[in-house]
C-alpha cells in the first residue's frame, strides 16, 4: 500500500511493547504474549525485506547472539525474546535450540555481538549454560560482550552463581535487561 517499512516496523514495535507491558502489569495473559510475537516473527522479515529494498536504514541498538542450550528443544520463550528484542532495534542472530557450546563460541567469534543470550528451560539443561560460560573463557571471548540467561529452568540466583550478567523471567524484562546492560534508556 506504499506504507514506509520504518514506519510500518514502528507501528509493529509499538504495539509488541503495548503487549509486552500489558503482560508485565498482568492485564494480558501468556497467549496474548505468545500471539503477538508470532506475528511479528511473521511480519519482520517482510519489513525488513522492505527496508533493503527502500535502500533505508533502521538503527541498531546492538548485536545479539540468542540460542537454547544444548540438550533442550524449547523455542517458544527464546523466539519471544529473539523477536521483541528485534522489534526493539537489536540485530538478533537466532541459533536455533540443542545448541552446543562450541557453536556458541563459534558464533560470538563471527558475529561479535554486544550480548549473549540463552534459555534453557528444563532443570536437566541449565547445567549447559555453565559449558557455554567456561567455554567462552577457555577461548579468552567471554569479557567482550554480556551474557543474559533465561528461561523456565533459570533463576537469578542461578544466573549470578554461573556469572552471568543478567537475567529476567519474561521476554518483555529480557529486553529491559539488555537496554540496561547497554547502558540504553528504556
């Protein structure tokens, strides 16, 4: 319809925060939260191909590496963040789940992001998070971005223990979370 795509992806942003906000203040449930994000999933590539082609620019906030930790399938929780953040302005590379450490030392060494950020949902994978860290030490990457850690298996205390420099139990926090660790302004 001859829409700008920055202005179409603003309108997606906006209204993915209303929804987000609605969920942290409780009026919104879990699916509303759930149905938004799929339909940004949806729409973001669309936008962004219409953005490129536009020959315009948006802003990026910053480079994010997001993965599910290897031994866990879970998608839902991580693509929600994964989309939110991307809405928010964030370049986010997706990983997929059962993601091994070394493909996450591997991709912080290509894409060089600002953070990292894993879930891991069932107490028998968050173990996994802890192989990531040490090998991100052993290859003397670890200190050149943040590592977020989530999901339903996580706790902060978890997440302070394996030293992990930030944590939050939803998506909408998670990117409240990054922006802090980015010294951004929400």
């Amino acid at each position: 319809e001859g829409i700008d795509p920055l202005d179409a992806l603003a309108a997606l942003t906006e209204a993915i925060k209303e929804v987000g906000e609605g969920f942290g203040r409780g009026d919104l449930w879990l699916p509303d939260l759930t149905g938004a994000a799929t339909a940004m999933e949806k729409a973001l590539p669309v936008v962004e191909e219409a953005i490129k082609s536009s020959g315009k620019a948006r802003d990026s906030l910053g480079v994010v590496v997001i993965g599910t930790v290897f031994g866990d399938i879970h998608t839902i929780g991580k693509g929600m963040v994964g989309t939110m953040l991307t809405a928010e302005g964030f370049e986010v590379h997706d990983l997929g789940i059962n993601v091994s450490a070394e493909t996450f030392v591997a991709a912080v060494k290509e894409y060089k992001p600002d953070i990292l950020a894993m879930s891991a949902l069932l107490t028998t994978t968050a173990p996994e998070a802890i192989k990531v860290i040490d090998a991100l030490k052993q290859e003397g990457v670890r200190d050149k971005f943040k590592v977020m850690v989530g999901g339903g298996a996580i706790t902060e205390g978890f997440a302070k223990t394996i030293g992990a420099d930030g944590y939050d139990p939803t998506a909408p926090g998670a990117v409240d979370v990054a922006k802090t660790l980015l010294n951004i302004s929400h």
